[in-house]
C-alpha cells in the first residue's frame, strides 16, 4: 500500500492507494483510518473507520481532509509542533481476527527556496495604490503564502496583504495590488516615515516540491509511541521527540489557562486572576518572601495589586509560566517594564528594556528616560542618553520643550551629557 498527500489551494487532501504491482489477492477488504495527530499522539482529525476493497492499482482519497488555513494558521500550534506535521494511516485485514500490529514510518520532506520581491506604485499617471511583486526563480518551486506588514515608529504592524499563490511553468511571478493607499501614507507620514524611511515587514512560506518520499522503518509486534522513534535517512538525522522545554511551556501555560488547582488570586482595581503560589515564588523573590514570611499575602487568598491595569497582570502572569510576551506594544512594555521590576523578575525586566531600545524614538524618549530614572535602571538612562544627545531635532520638539518644565533637573543631565560629548 502506498500512501501520500497533496496539497490544493484551499484543502489538504489524504490519498491512499494500492499499487499496481503488489502482491496479494487481485482484490484486498480492509478497513483503514487516516488521521493527523498532535504531540501526544491524540487526533486532531480524522476520517474515522473505513471499509474498503482495493483492487490493484486502485486509489481512495479524502479530497477535502482538512482546511489549510486550519492546519498552517488556526491551530499551526497543534498540528505544527516545530513544523512537522504528523500523519497516521491504520488498516487491518477484515477477515483475519488475529492481527499483527507495528509501525510503518514514512517521510516526505519538502524543500524550500529564497524568492525576490519588489514593491513599487501602480501604473498609471494618477496611481494611488502600490504594487508587491514576487518572483519564482527556482522551477521547482511549487506555492507561495504573502504576508505584509506596513511598520510604523512604534514598530506596530498593520497587515496590508495576506495571499497565496500557486506557480505553474509558464506563470512563475505573481503581482499583488497592497490595501494601503499614498493617501493614507502621506496622512500619516510622522507614522509611517520616521527618518523619510518606509519600513515593510514580509513573511512567507514557500514549497517547492518533495526531496525525499519513501517508507523509513517498519517495525511489528509493538506499538510504540510515534516520539520514541529514532529516525535517520540519508545523513538527515532526526529524533520524533519533543523539546522538553516546549512540553513543559504548554504544561505550564495550560495550567494557567485552565486555572488547575489555584491557591491565590492577583487582584487588581477592576479584575482577578488565578494563580499558584509555588509558580509566583519559583519566578519572583518577591511573592516568594510574600508567601514565606510572616507577611498577609502568606494566609489570605489573594495579592493586591491595584497598581496595575487588567492588561499588565495578565502579561505578567503569562510571562511566569511560559516566559513569552506575545504582541507587545510599547505601553504595555513600558507597564511589564514597571511590574517586572518591582517583583524583581529580572528575565522579564531585561526583554521588556530591549524592546523599549529597539522602539526607541523621537516622540517617547522623553518619556522613556522618565522611567529608567525612576526605576534607577543606568543601562537604559545611558542609551535614552545617547540617543537624545544624537538627534538634536529632539531640542526642537514639544515634548522636549514640556520634558524641561516638569523635569528640570533630568534635562539639565542631558544637556550636561552631551555638552561634555
């Protein structure tokens, strides 16, 4: 039997079919299943059982097995787990009770090309609109999924285009008109064109056909867990298991979603939050002396924290057990920022400082400087420094100009600094 998969535009679709010159019966009853599995080997989709007699050469096929968008974009984190997708096909003879199991592992690996990429007006004496233009050199390359974003001087990103593309031999670029107008651009041009530079950021997937399909191990008498094995073809060694540190992070992060056994609450002005109290004190000294020492957070159920918004105490507590900061924006880096420092999570203090130096600008150093004084952070003060001392059309700015009202001394700091440069 020989298995394989095909990708359309819109669907994955599972083939099964008996080759013409196998050996066996003319005609073969069986009853199958095709499934796709997440980490743990449980179905994320499948077929269910099936009945069928396969004469030689014969194909059965599930054309619209699965959606793509469900697999590559609304659960990639279920079916993609460090971007592998695992697919299972079961059969079993239906007239032989006593059946021997094992595993049949097989692999395809896909392989991937660098593409060009142009980005220019529309055609056209009055042309509003802009063009993003990508080329297929390599003819092995089979389809292409865009996505653009404009990034404006907060490093925000507003998508303004998001397709796929499929080559044949004689088409091999493809032109796509963007939804963002010069109009727009030049409305908001302080936005988009900080230093007269527009920034884009393009992400794309691209296939361009199998480098490798065969059949790698077949074991009998064993039903081991796809993890276990132990995978090697053409030099390409590859173990089926997962990361321990990605197992432990969605362990984690389910545990906090699903708030299992929670023995305290963060409360905010306007919200509470679930926690645990062992998680809290392994990641900050600071709930940890709360929850030891002769302190009330130790017997009440709950830790005040009116001084944070909804928002902040919810990055927080998803930064304590899964140490990522999805989406971050500058204010609520600036309120992570605040957070991390006062419960001395060093790890989230120090991403939250890089982000803030990377986004650093015109319109919020100001305000950034504020914040590593307070805080007493000299690493950050020292960089917000630097940059103010180095744009001096920061002097000319309104900001600058309410920045020396209201802190006076912090100012003169600067213009010492850089008067000494």
């Amino acid at each position: 039997m020989k298995k394989k998969r095909m990708g359309f535009h819109t669907h994955i679709s599972f083939h099964l079919s008996r080759v013409e010159d196998c050996q066996g019966p003319e005609v073969l009853d069986i009853h199958f299943d095709l499934s796709f599995l997440a980490t743990d080997d449980s179905v994320l989709v499948t077929t269910g059982t099936v009945k069928e007699s396969f004469s030689k050469g014969m194909y059965w096929y599930a054309d619209k097995f699965v959606k793509c968008d469900e697999v590559l974009k609304i659960r990639r984190k279920d079916y993609l787990p460090g971007n592998v997708l695992t697919a299972r096909c079961r059969m079993w003879n239906i007239i032989q009770e006593d059946t021997e199991y094992g595993h049949c592992f097989a692999r395809t690996r896909i392989g991937v090309s660098m593409m060009t990429c142009k980005f220019f007006p529309s055609s056209g004496h009055n042309s509003k609109t802009f063009i993003f233009e990508v080329g297929a050199h390599d003819e092995m390359l089979k389809t292409v999924n865009v996505r653009l974003y404009l990034v404006d001087c907060s490093r925000n990103r507003t998508e303004c285009l998001n397709e796929e593309f499929i080559f044949t031999e004689t088409i091999r670029s493809a032109l796509f008109t963007l939804n963002l107008s010069e109009e727009e651009l030049m409305k908001n041009k302080n936005r988009y064109f900080p230093n007269d530079i527009l920034q884009l950021y393009c992400e794309w997937d691209i296939i361009n056909g199998i480098v490798l399909q065969e059949i790698e191990k077949t074991i009998y008498g064993s039903l081991l867990s796809i993890q276990d094995w132990n995978l090697t073809s053409d030099g390409f060694k590859s173990k089926f298991r997962l990361d321990s540190k990605h197992v432990l992070k969605e362990n984690l992060e389910s545990l906090y979603k699903e708030n299992v056994l929670c023995d305290t609450k963060l409360k905010t002005k306007t919200g509470s939050f679930p926690a645990h109290k062992s998680i809290l004190s392994a990641r900050s000294p600071v709930f940890q002396k709360m929850f030891t020492n002769d302190m009330r957070e130790k017997n009440s159920e709950c830790v005040d924290m009116e001084d944070l918004d909804d928002d902040t105490v919810q990055r927080l507590l998803l930064y304590i057990y899964t140490a990522t900061l999805p989406d971050l924006l500058w204010d609520s880096a600036c309120n992570l920022y605040a957070a991390a420092d006062k419960y001395e999570i060093l790890s989230l203090k120090c991403e939250c400082s890089s982000f803030l130096k990377d986004n650093l600008s015109q319109d919020n150093c100001c305000d950034l400087f504020i914040l590593a004084d307070t805080h007493q952070d000299e690493d950050l003060k020292s960089v917000v420094q630097d940059y103010i001392s180095n744009h001096n059309d920061i002097f000319y700015t309104n900001e600058w100009k309410h920045f020396m009202k209201t802190n006076l001394e912090l100012a003169a700091d600067i213009m010492y600094f850089k008067c000494k440069k």
